[in-house]
C-alpha cells in the first residue's frame, strides 16, 4: 500500500449527539472520496463504521471506529465516534489523537446541550472544526435558522460556505461559494452533478459570497488590506486565507445538506481536504510536546517527520477472542515499521510489535511501515493500553495520555452460576483493558463485585460484550452503601480476660478510654500507661486487639472511624499473661466502652457536579433537595447550568434515570466521594435494623 507523506493526511474526528447522522455521513464521505462502492444502512446493520455486533443490535455508534479513506493523493482519517453521553470516554481518545473535527448538527433537532459539552471539549482541545448541518431535507428544517442557532447557542464564529437549494423535502442540492457553482447531490451516484448558479439566484449568491469573503479578510491585517484595496479577494487569496483563519480556530466553516441523499456531502469532503491542517501544519500550531523518563519536568519536543525518532500513543484497545489484541496507534513521530522493537514509555517495558495495519471500520490491511501522522493498528502488543505512549527506547517520549472521566454509575454484580465465577472475573478485566473508562472491584467491606461505568447504556454494553465474548451472564443489583460507625462522647471501661485451665492460664487486664477524632482523622492509638501497670511487650497486642474490635462497630457491625483509643492501666500475671490474652482484653475493653460513648451510624457524602439546561435548573435542585442534598453552588455555563451540591450516596444510586427524566436526557453528572457525615436519627435506626436483619439472615442461610 501506499505509504504516504505527513503534509498529505488529515485526521478528522466527526462528533455529534446521538441520532444526528455522524455514521450515514461518513458512509457518503467515503462513497465520494471512491473507497465505498455504495453507502451501507444503519437499519440493515451494513456500515462501515457501526459493525459491533452490540452496536447494529442497538442501531448507534458505541465505540470510536477509523475509516481510512484516499481521494486525490490524501489520507483521509475519519474516527466516527458515539454520541451518547454513557460513550464520552470515546468522544475524548478521538479527540486526543484528531487534528481537526466534524461537528454535525441536525437541522431537526437544532443545538441540544449534548453539542454544547462537545463544542466545549472540542475548544478545549484547541482543534480547528468545520460544522455540517444535517437532515435539511426533513421538514420544517431551514439552513438559514439552524447556522443562527449554531452561532447564538455555540458562540461560535461561524461562516457559511453554502446557500440551501430548496427547503425540507423540497432540498435538490446547495451553492457552494468558494466555487460559486449549484451543486447537486443524488443517493444513487457518489459524484455530485455542478452547474452554473442560475440569472435569478446570483444576486443572493453574490452578497453571500461577499459576507464570506468580509469575514475571511477580516482575520488576517494583509488581506483586509487588499480587500480594502481591491473590493474583493482571488478564489486562491479567499482559499488560503479561509484555511488559515479554520487553522487558527478564529473561523468554523458550516456547510449543510443531506447524508442520506448525498447533498453537501462532497462540499464537505471538499472542505475537509483543503482547509483542515495536516499532522504537520497542525504541529506548527500546536506543537507534539511530551515528558522525559529522567526528569519529567522538562518538555520534550518531536518533530512530525519521518526522520525523527518514532513516538506514537495507544488511543484504542481491541481484543477479540479470535483475532487477538489490536492497538490503534497515532504516530506522531518518526516511521515505525511493522514487526518492530518498540519501548512503552508509560509502562517502561519493551514491546515487540506485530503486524501494522491501515483500519478501513473492520476491515484490516496489511502494511509494511507508517510514518508520522498516521493512525494504523499493531497487533500482539502484551503491556500496552489504551493511554499508553510507544516510542524509540534511545529517544525516550512519555506523550499527554487521554482525560477519560470518572465512572458516575455503579452496579454490584453476581455472576449468575458458579461455573460464571471465573469467566466474569477474566471477562471483566479483558474489557477493561479495552475501555478503561469502565471500573471493575471487589469491595472486602461488602463482600460485593462492583462495576462502574460512564451511564446505563455503557454498563448494557459490558454486559453484552461479556455475554458474547466470554459466555459469561451476571445479575445486577444495588451496590450496598459502605456506612461506619463513630462516637460522639468519652467513654472509659475495663476489658480483663482471665482463664484458668490445667497448667499455664490467660490473663490480661486494660483500662482503655475511648474519645471522638475530627471527622476524616480516622484512628489513633495512645499508649498512657504509668507504673508498668501493663508490660511494655503487651501493649502492641492490645492495640492489635483494640484494631480488629473496630473493624464492627456497636450499632450493626460496620467499621468503627474517627476513634482515639487510649490504654491507660491494667494488671498483668507473671506467668498466665500473654500477648493473645492482652490482644482479647484490649477488644473486650474497647467493644464496652464503645457502647458507651454514644455510637452514631455515618454515611458517605458524595460531591455531585450536574450540568442541565437552564430551564431545568428548578426541577433539579428540588430533587436534589428531596435527596437531602446540600446545594454549594449554581453556576451559569452558556446555555447550561452547573449544578454542584453534597448528595449522601445512599440517595444516588437512581439518579442518572431519575435526571433523565426531568431534563428530558439533556443532563450529565458526574461525581465523587466528598466526606462522611452523621445519618439523621430517624434513618440511622432504619437501616441498622436492615443490617442486623440481612447479617442474621446470611448466618442463618
């Protein structure tokens, strides 16, 4: 295959919501560009990109998939990615490793706060974006009214390449105009059909074109000065200063149309080839930049060359039971050449590398090298993950990895046989090294395995996938809350354990006092013994003994915090006292004075961060309050809220259903553990009863 130069490959990322048309788009790109014979069907499960067998059963885009398309001497990248918020982690690893983004906007639906957390990640990223607005042939759709929305809603500087032809089923094609031509489009040729701007249009089409060229001359001080001058721009100077404005970020071309009747469609992909940077332009922009092994604080720099020493990074984890671990690699640097030595500078591991291949959705191609810029897969790499950066072991690069977010909804799962045991366990783990974004653990306290991922849908996902790949079939339930126990008052007792039997007895003999710590302190253990009232030897077993008591608390048996244990006297036998009597005694004493010192239940608190629309602010800070959360903060972001506020996370195991309800899936959260706090009087006795029933309940079973 081809190898081709850094300056002539473009990776784009095309994002969206979900239900926007991202995948039929890229269908149609790839048909115009001449790598697709014909467009596949999202219904009939035949596109290039959605081809998990869980992605054609839910009919959506699940997972970042690379369509490696050539048209006129360029490599065109395209990373189709999910628009579903449980998929986000997605969204970010494509991002990571784009230069440039597609975002598409559905003419039908118009901007919904879902775009706006993508335009806001696409801005933090620094990448240039074209927009194309979608689904123009639906009715009650306009070109005109949805670019003013993307403009007011995104604050975006958007141009407009195109004028629509026609409205809603009425839509026959656009006028581009950069070429100043009428361009129509049909689903049964992949060329589009250009002909002259018809007598009656061309007044429309000239003021226009002029709005364009007004807002192209006006980012760059020479070209405003020749248009000033001259009163107009050269297609060459409107292209080049178009190009750089897109390079800069200073402008967001909008083209619009219909991917399912391929209107538009080659204007984009035209759009795509001239105005988005190549590895090496976007480099001079935002330069590769990563930390050395020795001493992580001084940048490294890398050269997008072929020359330069190889660097790459691991945005995407395959493993298939039967063709084995794949890992989608972005070179930034360098050649790498299949079947080589590679070092993983995350891990510090040498790797051998296996085959290389260019990723056309599902289908793989062998090649022989690539070179920087490209994006390829690497079979049979053993240590390296999703994250991870491969370099050249004598040029040492640990590159920026991918920000995935923390997992806002968790399940405690049973694996539904005991011959399931071992497969979920090994199942898990697979897909985690495949989706890291997913969290898998075994909870001692509760005894519980619990598996935490981004939403609902991405926990379905899991589910099938370990299903399918694994045969392995789970039962999910609530995860169990992790309360503890504490004191609120002083409390002294006497734990004294005597034992006589036929020879050598047991005896050992403490005072200890108990007393409250500040919240989150933990424990502490005081030594205040006078006299040799109690051997120095002895007093680490009744801190041992006093350690293992904590571990059940008075009220239900959860473990006891924020305690101060002092041992202050006791007695001790010459020859009967031992450290397991001292261990015992030291226990019984802090078990009694437990008691005493009015235990309290505690509950985990947990700092939860919702971003809604604003007109649904009030229905959620309700809800939040019914939840006996505190709210800290309502903070304005566009057109979003962010609501931040201390949950107990008893309240939070059906909040993500719950939120969807009430802003009509508009909403996300996120959130994490904050402090433990004391359980109101009249809950606290509730779920203790709860607890004691469920342990009697277990040693009865």
């Amino acid at each position: 295959m081809h190898v081709p130069l850094t300056e002539s490959i473009r990776n784009v990322a095309v994002v969206s919501n979900a239900g926007s048309g991202k995948t039929s788009l890229i269908e149609a790109l790839a048909c115009c560009a001449g790598s697709l014979p014909s467009p596949g069907s999202i219904q009939a499960g035949t596109t290039i990109s959605d081809f998990e067998p869980e992605e054609i059963h839910h009919r959506t885009s699940l997972h970042t998939s690379v369509v490696r398309c050539l048209c006129h001497d360029i490599v065109l990248n395209l990373l189709d990615t999910p628009g579903s918020p449980s998929c986000i982690a997605e969204v970010r690893s494509a991002l990571r490793v784009a230069d440039g983004v597609v975002l598409v906007v559905n003419a039908a639906t118009g901007v919904r706060s879902d775009l706006e957390r993508l335009w806001s990640l696409i801005r933090e990223a620094g990448l240039p974006c074209m927009i194309f607005v979608n689904d123009l042939d639906k009715e009650r759709t306009a070109f005109a009214t949805t670019l003013e929305q993307v403009m007011k809603d995104l604050e975006m500087p958007a141009v407009s390449l195109i004028l629509a032809n026609g409205e809603g089923a009425g839509l026959e094609g656009i006028v581009d105009l950069l070429q100043n031509c009428v361009v129509r489009g049909r689903p049964d040729r992949p060329q589009a059909e250009q002909g002259p701007v018809p007598p009656e249009w061309q007044d429309r089409v000239d003021q226009a074109r002029r709005r364009l060229i007004e807002m192209v001359a006006e980012g760059d001080e020479a070209l405003l000065e020749r248009y000033l001058n001259e009163g107009t721009l050269t297609d060459a100077a409107l292209l080049e200063g178009l190009r750089a404005g897109v390079q800069r970020g200073g402008l967001v071309p909008v083209v619009g149309g219909s991917a399912l009747r391929n209107v538009g469609v080659q204007t984009l992909l035209q759009g795509l080839l001239q105005l988005m940077p190549s590895p090496a332009a976007r480099a001079q922009i935002a330069p590769v930049q990563g930390a050395g092994l020795t001493d992580g604080s001084q940048p490294v720099m890398r050269e997008p060359v072929a020359t330069a020493p190889f660097s790459g990074l691991v945005f995407k984890t395959i493993i298939d039971p039967f063709i084995g671990r794949l890992s989608y690699v972005r070179i930034y640097s360098g050649t790498l050449e299949a079947d080589s030595s590679l070092y993983n500078a995350t891990k510090q591991v040498r790797e051998r590398g296996g085959h290389l291949f260019s990723i056309f959705g599902k289908k793989y191609t062998p090649v022989s090298r690539a070179v920087a810029g490209e994006i390829v897969a690497i079979g049979k790499l053993k240590d390296s993950l999703t994250g991870d950066t491969l370099c050249d072991e004598h040029a040492p690069i640990r590159l920026p990895g991918i920000p995935l977010g923390r997992p806002v909804m968790s399940f405690a799962i049973e694996p539904k046989s005991k011959s399931d045991i071992e497969k979920v366990s090994v199942g898990l783990h697979k897909l985690i090294e495949e989706d890291p974004s997913l969290e898998f653990v075994r909870h001692m306290e509760t005894k519980e395995m619990v598996l935490s991922g981004m939403g609902q849908l991405h926990i379905d996902v899991a589910l099938e996938k370990l299903h399918r790949k694994y045969g392995a079939d789970v039962t999910l339930h609530a995860p169990k809350i992790p309360y503890r126990e504490t004191i609120r008052s002083v409390a002294q007792a006497q734990g004294k354990y005597k034992k006589q039997t036929g020879g050598h007895g047991q005896y050992g003999d403490c005072w200890v006092e108990v007393g409250p710590l500040p919240r989150g302190q933990g424990f502490e253990f005081q030594n205040k013994i006078v006299g040799g009232a109690i051997p120095r030897n002895f007093v680490p077993a009744v801190e041992k003994g006093v350690v293992e008591a904590l571990h059940e608390g008075p009220l239900a048996g959860y473990p006891a915090v924020d305690v101060r244990v002092t041992v202050y006297d006791g007695s001790y036998h010459v020859v009967d006292s031992s450290e397991m009597a001292f261990k015992i005694a030291g226990s019984m004493g802090v078990k009694k004075a437990m008691e005493a010192a009015h235990p309290v239940l505690l509950e985990p608190l947990m700092t939860v961060e919702v971003d809604v629309p604003a007109e649904c602010v009030g229905a959620v800070l309700g809800d939040l309050n019914g939840r006996r959360g505190r709210i800290v903060s309502v903070e304005a972001s566009g057109h979003m809220e962010t609501v931040k506020a201390l949950v107990p996370q008893a309240e939070m195991i059906s909040y993500a259903a719950s939120l969807n309800s009430l802003t009509g899936g508009q909403g996300s959260y996120v959130m994490e553990f904050a402090q433990y706090e004391e359980v109101p009087r009249e809950l606290a006795g509730r779920i203790v009863e709860e607890h004691k029933a469920e342990r009697h309940g277990v040693v009865a079973h």
